[in-house]
C-alpha cells in the first residue's frame, strides 16, 4: 500500500489545482507521475479522448468543484454512490475518482507494452455517470486515525504471532524495503490538504505494508493451507481498516470544503 493509486493522484492534484494552488500542467504532472501519459475518454461535448490538462479544464467547467477518491473491493463498496455500472468498473479497475458539483466520475484503464525495465505505461481515464449520494463507508479523518491505532496494534500482534522478521530472507528483504520507502521523504497528498490527512494516509500506508508483508506466501511461519487462510482472516479486518483511511485522507479537502 505503499503505492500511491492513480485515483488518489487525480483527486488530489485535482483538488488542489479546482482551488488554485497549482497550475494545470503542474497538476497534470503530478497525476502521470512515473506512467507515460494520461487521457480521458468519455467527457461531456468531447467525441474522442482528450489529454489530462484539457480533460480538467472540461471538468471543472462541467461543474466539477471537488473529487474523491474509491477504493473498492469484493463485497466492500469503499467511496462508491453508484449507479451500478459505475461501480462494476471501479471493482473490476479497484479505484475510482468520484466527482463532486457534478454527476461525473473517472475510473482508469492500464495499458502496459515493452520489455521488462523499459515498460510503458499508458492510462485511459473512462468517464461516466455518478449518482449524487454520500460515498459508502467512509470514515472521518478522527475515525480513521482512531481505527488505525487499534488497526496497526493488531497487525504488529499478528506479525509478531507468525514470525514474519524471522521467516526467512524473503521477509526480511520485505520488511528493509518498507523501512527504506517509508523513511524516503515521499511526498504525499497536495497543496491544500489539512497536515492531519497526511500524518492518517503515513499511517494507513504503514499498516497496509505491513498487512502486505505478512499476507504473502513467503512470509510468516504459516505453511498449509489451513495456516494461510487463518493468516488471511486474521489480517483481512485489519487491511480493510487501511483501506478506509486511505480513502478519508484523499477525502479530506472535499470535506473539509463541503463543511465550509
């Protein structure tokens, strides 16, 4: 959970360029990051795909005042309002950008072509309509952290209980990386959101890792079938916990404007 989902690119550095405190191509920049380009097929009075600096121009001036993030899952509807079409694309894709001012959202499509080191990647951002509802199980920014807490107490208990550190260079190796990343002074979020949002998505992130550490194959002391899918149970509460704050840290300027 380390990575920073394309969705959660967009909705920030969409916010933050809806509230002036960045320019379009700046923006723009930011939500590619590493890929190789970003267009959105689908936007109102737009026959064909348009490119991600037009495509927010279009958006704001449809109405478009804010955007939230959704991280869906199977059986788990995070940050979605429907209608169902919409959010049968947002599972299959596992995120989303959810609109705000208009019935609009935005969920991605990857293309990837090229030899392994030299990959390309290319995003298709499909719009289509949003029903205008509050987002499903979405936490306050005081709820997340709170959950988190207990969330990150669990997931320490639980990696303790299988010896992940201990289970073999794999881990470890797991266990390094998530250390090197989280002490790489990544930026997260944009101009605009509260320092509180930030300090919940460090820690959603956190736990997510450590989620993901310790539901691998390779790491834990669990090796029968029986073991893992305990494992599973064990650690499913937890990663869903961290996907929640995720969501209400991307949230967290639309809610905070929305309050006023």
């Amino acid at each position: 959970m380390l990575e920073e989902p394309r969705s959660g690119r967009l909705a920030a550095w969409g916010n933050a360029l809806f509230a002036g405190l960045v320019s379009p191509d700046d923006a723009a920049a930011r939500i590619v990051g590493d890929d190789t380009v970003h267009r959105v097929a689908g936007l109102p009075g737009e026959p064909g795909e348009v490119g991600l600096t037009l495509a927010l121009g279009r958006l704001r001036a449809s109405g478009v005042a804010g955007l939230r993030l959704a991280l869906p899952a199977p059986g788990h509807p995070l940050g979605l309002s429907g209608p169902p079409e919409f959010n049968a694309r947002a599972l299959d894709a596992g995120e989303a950008v959810v609109g705000t001012g208009a019935a609009l959202g935005l969920v991605p499509r990857v293309h990837e072509a090229g030899p392994q080191g030299d990959v390309h990647t290319e995003v298709v951002w499909h719009c289509l309509p949003v029903r205008e509802a509050p987002p499903a199980d979405v936490p306050s920014l005081g709820e997340a952290e709170r959950e988190l807490a207990e969330a990150l107490r669990e997931a320490t208990e639980v990696l303790t209980r299988l010896d992940v550190a201990g289970s073999g260079p794999v881990a470890a190796a797991a266990l390094e990386a998530y250390r090197a990343r989280a002490e790489a002074g990544r930026r997260l979020l944009a101009p605009g959101y509260p320092p509180r949002a930030v300090r919940v998505l460090e820690l959603a992130q956190r736990v997510g890792a450590l989620v993901e550490i310790a539901g691998g194959p390779d790491h834990g002391g669990a090796v029968s079938a029986g073991a893992m899918a305990a494992r599973g149970e064990a650690l499913r509460p937890v990663e869903r916990t961290a996907r929640r704050a995720v969501v209400a840290a991307y949230n967290a300027y639309v809610e905070e404007r929305e309050r006023g």
